[in-house]
C-alpha cells in the first residue's frame, strides 16, 4: 500500500485524475507525522525535498514544522536528517541559481492564487525573496531552532554536517541580526562553526568560510570571538595553501573573511599586529618581471590583498594604531614590496591604482615611510624619482580618470604632516635649485597648472597647495618663484601669474583649483596677503565677482572670491596704506553689502559637494565634472568662515582695543614662560641633586658591606690567635716539668716563632687595610663637600642637605669602628709581648741545665739557638714599635677627618641658610606669577564681553600650567617639611 502512495505521488499511474501540488504535499507531511516506520518517514521526507523547489510556498507552510520535529526525533539517522535539511535549505534559500532552475522548470499546476499567474522576472525575484524571509522568520519563531541547527554541525557525517552549514548561511543571508544574536548566547556555538574550518573535506571547508563571513558581517563582538579562535592563522593557512594570489575562489572567500575581521575593529586589529601577521603579508605582492595575462581570479585576490593592507592602515583608524602598523609594514619589507609592484611593468590598471592608493595610506603621516618613498626611483634610463613619474601620469589628460585621482591621493599622503617633503617639492621651483637637463615635481606642477586641461590645473593647483600646507616657510619662498610668460617680456611672479589665469575667465573648475590654492597660500602669512593686494587689480576683480548676480555654476567661484577676500582682511598687518582693514571693509560695505558678503561666504559650505569631500581625505569622484573640492581644504573653510565673519562686522575701535589686550597678553605670555623655564630649570638641578645623593648613598652601602667582612676577617684571626696561646701554654707547662726534653722544646719553641711572624705579617696586612679605608673616607669627604657645593650653586640645598648629614653620620660610625678596631690591635700586641717574654723565660730553662744534659746536646750548640732567637724577639719588637708609630699616624689622620666634617658641616650650615633666602625670592616670583595670571585672566574676561572669541585650548594650557606650578608649590613645602623633621 506504501508502495502504491509513492507511485502515484511520483506519477507512476497513468490512471484517474492527477491531484494537485498542495494535495500531494498535504498527505506527504501527513505521512512524515503519522507514519511509525522510519523508512516510511524517510521515503516522505524524501519526496518532500524533490518537490520543494517547485512547490516553495506549499512545502514552507505546510511542512516545516514537520520537518523541525524530524530534526528533533530521528537524530539516529543521517539519511533522514540530510533530507530535512535539504528541503528547509530549499524553501528558505534566495541564491540566484535556485530561481534560475526554478525558472528553467515547466509550469507545474498549483492551487489558489498561484495557479497560472503570469508575473514578471522582477516581481518573480522580488517575491522569491519575501518568501525566504517569510520562510526564516517562521524557523527563527523559536530560537531552540537555531541551537539544534548548531548542535547537529557537530555530526562529522557529510549528508548532515554540509546541508547544515548551508541552511545555517541562508539564514543568515535572510535575517542577520537576529541569527547573530541566538549564535552569540549560545554557549561554543562560535566554537562550532570554526571547527569547519578544519575540516578535510573541502567543500565542507569552503562553505564554512561562506557562514563565517555572513556571520561576522556588522558584529564586532562576533568578529573579536572569530579572531581570538584562532581565525588569523587558520585563514593564513589555507590562503598559502591554496597559492596565494594565484589561488582560486577559496582564496577570495578567505580574504573577504579576512576584511570583515578587521574593518573598523581596533581590537582585532590591534592582535593581527601583535600576532606578526602583517609579516605573511609580504609574499603575496611578490610579482615577476613577466606580469602580463594575468587571469581575472589573481586580479580579485590580488585587490582584496590590498584592501587587506588599506584596512589596517586606514585614515579612520586611531592615529596610534595607524603609526603602529605603518612602522610594522617598513620594517617588515611590505612597503618596499609594494614599491616594487608600483614600478613594475605590465601591470594592470584596476591592481595598479588600487596599489598606489595602498602605497598612500602606508606611507600618509609616517616620516620614515615618507623618506622611503621620496627615495624610490623608477627602473628608466635615466632613474628618475617615482614621485616624478607619477606626477607625469597624473597631468597627462590621456591616463584614466581613476589613476589620476589616486596619483592626487599618493601626492597629498607623501606631503602629510612632512615639512621635509614640502621643502624638497618647493624647492625645486626655486630658480637657484632649477635643473634644466631633468624633469622636476615643481616644472610638472606648474605645467600641469597652466595647461589647457581643467582637470590637469585643478590637481595641480591641490597638489602644489599640499606643499604649503600649514607651512609657513614655504608659503614665503614659493614667493620667490618666477615664471618666464614668453619672449622679450619679464617673467612674473607665480602668484600674479595665479590670478592673470583666474581673471581670463577660464572653467569653473580651473577658477576653483587655483581659488583654493590662493587661500591656501595666503592664510595665515601676513607677507603673502601683502604681495597680493599690492596688485592694484586683484581686489577690484574679488569685489566685482562677489557683487555680481551669477548662475547657479558661479555661486562657488563667488563664494570662494568672498573667502580669499576675508582672507585678505583677517591676515592683513596693515603695511599697504591703500588696502588696510579698515578700508577693505569699507569697500566691502559700500560695493557688496555685509550681509550680501556674509551669505555668498556661506555659498562654500553650502555646496553639495562639500559634505562628499569632507567625509574622507581620498578623492573619490562619479566623474571629473564634480571634481571641485579637497579634503583639506574643506578644513580651512571651516575654520576661517567664523572668524572672516566676525572680522568684516568690527569696527575700528574694537580692531584696536582687540589689539592692545592681544599686545598685553603676549608680554604676559612672555614673562610667564621665562618664569617658566626657570622653574623647568630648578627642576632639572633638583633631579641632578637627587641622583648624585642616590649615587653616594649606594657607595656608603658598599662601604658598609666591606667594614662587615673585614670584622668578620678579623674576629677570625683572634680565634686562631686564641688557639695558639692555648697551644704555648700547654706546652711551656711540659718544658718546667721535664729538663730532659729541652733540645724538644727548642724545637717546638721555633714553630711558636714562626707562628708569631705569621701573626704580625696578618696585622701588616691589616694596617695596610685600615689606611686603604682611611683614603676612602677621604675621598668620601671630598666628594660631600663637592655635592655641597652643588648644592650652594643650584640654591636647593634642603633635600641635599638631609642626605649629606645622613653621610656625615655615617662617616662618624665608621671613626668609631675604626678607633675599636685599633683598640683590637693594641690588645693583640700586648698579648703578643706576653708571649715574648714567655718564650725568653722558656729558653732560659735549656740554658740553666745545660751542663746536666751535656750527654744529650752540646752546651754551644744550645747558646748558639738562644742568640738565634732572642735576635728574632728584638726583631719582632722593632715592627711592633713600627706598627704603633703607623697607628699613631693613623689617629692624626683620623682627627684631621674629624675637623675636616666639622668644616664642612658649618659650611652646610651657611648652605642652608642660602636655601632658605633662595626660597623666599622663588616664593616672590610665584606671587608675581599668580599676579600675572590673574591679569591674564580679567583681560580675557574682557575680551569675551567685547564680543572676542578666546581659544579654550590656550585656557586649558593657562590651567595646566598654573596648576603644575601649584602641584611644584606643593612638592617643595613637603619637602622643606620632612628636612625639617
């Protein structure tokens, strides 16, 4: 009966009427609920898949939850399983090849609405995609879904683990968000699906990387779990396994997943760095001499590399992490790599553009990387610099639209915050550093300023206002720079020559190129703004474009007319008597209007395109037609527009009064920072002081260490001499009792003898120690009176001071180790003339009974050994006397010590007192200084109720400052305290 169900749901009987879709799929589903046979179950389940693509709408409704309780219950069989994942995968799915095969099938008779309705492709897509979202909402009604989807990716079997993964990526396609959030509570589920990457089967492998990088799309939570599993280097990994850039569509997919790790997330940033993955960078941009047919997968994974590259190094990124990176990729070999990719042959456009964008973000503020590329040269005869040869590529009007704005771009990245680079690019318009046998950056950039190209006149214009970027140096010697117009005529000025080209009335974006460049150029340079009005035509021809009722194309030559004007004005010294400020704003108020001046002012800001240039330094525009504004100078702009402003609406007096408190601020200012300094100058002498005390208290540690093994040396030395006394008398008592052993105890009376030399060449030794001590303590006090002396000079003498009498004290400990030590000594010798004379009363027993032992031991021969040795005593009595002549010397020196630290201390004692006085002028001069701050601060005051705008920067700077001198006020009291105590 089984049998006959599947063929008629199959077509296998002609016969009888054929049911509908919806019918078919009904009694399907009812089959997989009731059918307690798992093949039975299996075979529904079956057909349920190979109707789903055709009946989507029928077998999502109807069947769904059906299949979710398939997933809970049959988890013992694999072949199951795959088919329900299969067919939620089929109804859930939007991908393109699905709707194709769906398209692609014959009409199938349906029920209801959507029986024979004819709809366009569009709305057939449209509606597709609705049903998958449909579809995915109803799955993710219950999120227990999603974590037993998570749990059955654990099972190795291919038919569940691959159906899995990619009914787990339409979800995610589908509705992101909220997919992300189930994955991101349940516990390993990021764990889970990082493990497909280490799976052997490739496919698997290569629809995991697919999951991952809809997963991580927008999320930097997930994104920072990814990369701490591990992701770094398993995707490193596979992309050199796969043949780097020669790889194929798994190499892509690795480097998107690369790129969503690491866009705009610091933290994973930040490891890739410290895990020295920018290092296996480096072999991907290896490239031949040969770079031509190259196929169009190396050409994708050769740009994702370098988007990789731009994403680490990108604008938007916090400044330290850039610089970080930066230096990373110099020292690594990245950037010359990428040099070499610049200057290569055969190269295609798109890799080639792309590379000179990345070669400018590396390099964009970085000095050392701004110095390599300033010495790149290309591989031509004769070398010339690769900043030439770009500049060539950028003002010739055949080379691509999107090259050049990337040339612009390298431009303005090489010059960043580099006033080295600036020098060198002004200087080679200067007629003393003209080289007329080569092509130089300065002769492109003026070839390309006066060239009948308006895209060639606008980038040069940005460029050559790059090179004078917060530069005032160069602001005044572009100056000097000479043009010869034509023959038998005298060469202009650049900058007349500037504004020649600007009244001719040539296009709008040449006119706004060489606008910017003059606003640029005379902002902030008083001596700039002088050399233009004093063309008697410049000002006439700014009042006659801004008073003037124009289109809609003129409203930005206006607007930046109205700019260069202000200018004029906010910078003007007042050298030329026929355009001072006064006079300017007179002209402006009789010709223009103020509030007419003021709002065609506003026309900049206003523009569309202003926003768009402001978002990002790149400039990235549809087309050359809207190429009008740069990055910085949308900067200048909004920070000249408030001030021009308010300039135009002062008066004379206002000008004036602003002027006088301007001119007392600064002498303020003066006398602050001269107090300043000399505080900044105490300091540095007080850390010197602090330094050589730290310096002369280690020396008094090592000192002490050494006076603690010499007593520990010398009590070992009475131990000996204890036991040798011990031994001279044991045996002096066995001499009385027995007149038979004299020639024995003669003997034994030598070695006695000898001991006692040994014993006084110990105390010469020791007497030649204790004077090597004596010369230290010398050099000691020698080097107190220096530091105190130091001391006197630098009048801060109070912590000195402490520290010096802590040495003095010490010095004193010594004299008294000292003075036991020869107190030792004395003991020790009258302890070794007891022995002496013990030893002559020894020798006097042989001699008395030598005629009773004339057997034994001729009497000569004994009064020979007698002479010997009472010659030996007078000797050892002699260095006695030396050693107590060299003690009493010793105590001299010591005495002479002892006045010497009393000398010094009074010196101290005067030190001090300087100290002291010094201490009350400093303490003057701060009362002065707060005086003065005070002034500072009412003038300031005085100005904000004039209406002035007073820089908080400049206030914040004033509060450091006073309250680090108040933090110094604070230090000096603690410490005059504690030397007090």
């Amino acid at each position: 009966m089984t049998m006959n169900f599947f063929r008629g749901v199959m077509g296998g009987q002609p016969a009888g009427p054929q049911p509908t879709g919806a019918e078919t799929i009904h009694k399907l589903c009812d089959r997989v609920a009731s059918s307690t046979l798992l093949e039975d179950r299996r075979d529904a389940v079956r057909a349920l898949k190979s109707l789903s693509k055709k009946y989507r709408m029928e077998v999502g409704t109807q069947a769904m939850d059906h299949l979710v309780h398939i997933l809970q219950t049959d988890r013992s069989d694999s072949e199951i399983l795959g088919y329900a994942l299969d067919t939620l995968y089929n109804i859930i799915c939007n991908d393109e090849e699905e709707e194709q095969d769906m398209a692609a099938a014959p009409p199938i008779p349906v029920s209801g609405k959507h029986k024979n309705v004819p709809v366009s492709d569009e709305n057939a897509q449209k509606q597709d995609e609705d049903l998958g979202v449909l579809f995915t909402d109803k799955f993710l009604g219950d999120s227990e879904n999603v974590t037993l989807l998570l749990t059955l990716l654990e099972e190795f079997d291919f038919h569940v683990r691959w159906p899995g993964v990619k009914l787990l990526t339409a979800l995610l396609k589908n509705q992101c968000n909220q997919v992300q959030g189930v994955i991101l509570v349940s516990p390993m589920g990021v764990s889970r699906l990082m493990d497909l990457l280490a799976d052997s089967r490739e496919v698997i492998r290569n629809d995991g990387l697919l999951l991952l990088q809809q997963l991580t799309k927008g999320n930097a939570a997930i994104q920072k779990i990814v990369a701490f599993e591990n992701a770094f280097e398993r995707l490193l990994d596979i992309i050199t396994e796969e043949g780097s850039s020669d790889g194929g569509i798994v190499v892509e997919d690795c480097l998107l997943l690369l790129v969503n790790l690491l866009k705009n997330n610091s933290s994973n940033q930040n490891f890739f760095k410290e895990g020295s993955y920018i290092q296996r960078m480096k072999p991907w941009f290896e490239v031949g001499d040969d770079n031509s047919g190259w196929s169009a997968q190396k050409v994708t994974n050769l740009h994702l590399m370098l988007q990789l590259v731009r994403v680490m190094v990108s604008p938007v990124n916090s400044p330290g992490a850039t610089s970080s990176c930066q230096k990373s990729m110099y020292q690594c070999g990245l950037l010359q790599q990428l040099c070499t990719i610049l200057m290569a042959t055969g190269v295609p456009a798109d890799i080639l553009t792309e590379t000179i964008n990345t070669v400018s973000e590396v390099i964009r503020g970085s000095q050392i990387n701004q110095d390599y590329f300033a010495s790149v040269n290309a591989p031509s005869n004769p070398p010339r610099p690769a900043i030439v040869v770009l500049l060539m590529s950028m003002v010739n009007e055949r080379q691509p639209f999107v090259l050049r704005c990337a040339v612009l771009y390298c431009f303005q990245c090489f010059l960043y915050k580099n006033q080295k680079g600036q020098g060198e690019i002004v200087a080679t318009l200067l007629p003393s550093t003209i080289d007329a046998n080569s092509i130089s950056a300065g002769q492109l950039l003026c070839g390309g300023l006066f060239s009948a190209d308006s895209l060639s006149n606008w980038c040069a214009a940005v460029a050559l206002a790059h090179a004078l970027q917060d530069n005032l140096t160069q602001k005044e010697q572009l100056l000097r720079v000479q043009l010869a117009t034509s023959l038998g005529k005298p060469p202009v000025s650049l900058l007349q020559q500037c504004t020649n080209i600007l009244s001719q009335g040539s296009k709008v974006q040449t006119r706004v190129g060489l606008l910017m460049l003059l606003c640029t150029w005379i902002s902030n340079c008083p001596i700039a703004v002088t050399h233009f009005l004093h063309n008697q035509e410049n000002v006439p021809f700014l009042t006659g474009q801004i008073s003037e009722n124009l289109g809609e194309d003129e409203r930005l030559v206006q607007g930046l007319c109205a700019l260069l004007l202000g200018i004029c004005i906010y910078y003007n010294d007042n050298s030329l008597e026929n355009y001072t400020k006064d006079k300017l704003k007179q002209l402006i108020e009789k010709r223009i209007g103020k509030e007419n001046f003021v709002e065609k002012l506003g026309f900049v800001t206003k523009h569309e395109l202003y926003s768009r240039a402001a978002q990002k330094p790149q400039p990235v525009f549809p087309s050359p037609e809207q190429m009008l504004f740069d990055h910085e100078f949308t900067k200048l702009v909004k920070e000249l527009e408030g001030v021009i402003t308010k300039a135009v609406h002062k008066t004379s007096e206002e000008e004036k009064k602003e002027e006088e408190v301007k001119k007392t601020l600064e002498q303020h200012d003066s006398i602050v920072i001269q107090y300043k300094d000399l505080i900044r100058d105490q300091d540095t002498q007080i850390q010197e002081l602090r330094e050589q005390v730290s310096t002369l208290s280690l020396n008094s540690e090592q000192m002490q260490n050494q006076i603690t093994q010499q007593q520990s040396q010398i009590q070992q030395h009475k131990d000996q001499y204890n036991i040798l006394k011990l031994k001279l008398g044991k045996d002096s008592q066995g001499l009385s009792s027995s007149q038979g052993e004299g020639a024995h105890v003669n003997g034994l009376h030598s070695e006695e003898l000898s001991q006692l030399r040994e014993e006084v060449e110990e105390l010469r030794r020791q007497h030649a120690l204790q004077h090597t001590q004596l010369s230290d303590k010398d050099s000691l006090i020698n080097t107190l009176r220096c530091g105190a002396a130091a001391a006197a000079q630098t009048a801060e003498g109070g912590a000195g001071g402490s520290d010096n009498t802590e040495l003095l004290g010490e010095v004193e400990s010594l004299r008294s180790r000292v003075q036991a030590q020869c107190a030792e000594i004395s003991q020790l010798q009258t302890e070794r003339l007891e022995l002496i004379r013990r030893a002559e009363a020894v020798s006097s027993v042989p001699a008395s009974s030598s005629e009773s032992s004339a057997d034994t031991v001729p009497v000569s021969e004994l009064e020979s050994r007698l002479a010997a040795q009472t010659t030996e005593a007078e000797r050892l009595k002699e260095e006695c006397r030396g050693l107590r002549e060299g003690h009493a010397g010793l105590e001299q020196q010591l005495a002479s010590a002892t006045s010497t630290v009393a000398i010094e201390q009074t010196e101290k004692t005067k030190l001090l007192q300087e100290v002291q006085e010094s201490k009350k002028e400093q303490d003057d001069l701060l009362m002065l200084l707060a005086d003065q701050d005070q002034k500072i601060l009412n003038l300031k005051q005085r100005l904000r109720d004039l209406g002035e705008t007073i820089d908080e920067d400049e206030d914040e700077l004033d509060a450091r400052d006073q309250f680090g001198e108040d933090d110094d006020d604070d230090d000096e009291e603690e410490e005059d305290e504690e030397n007090n105590d």
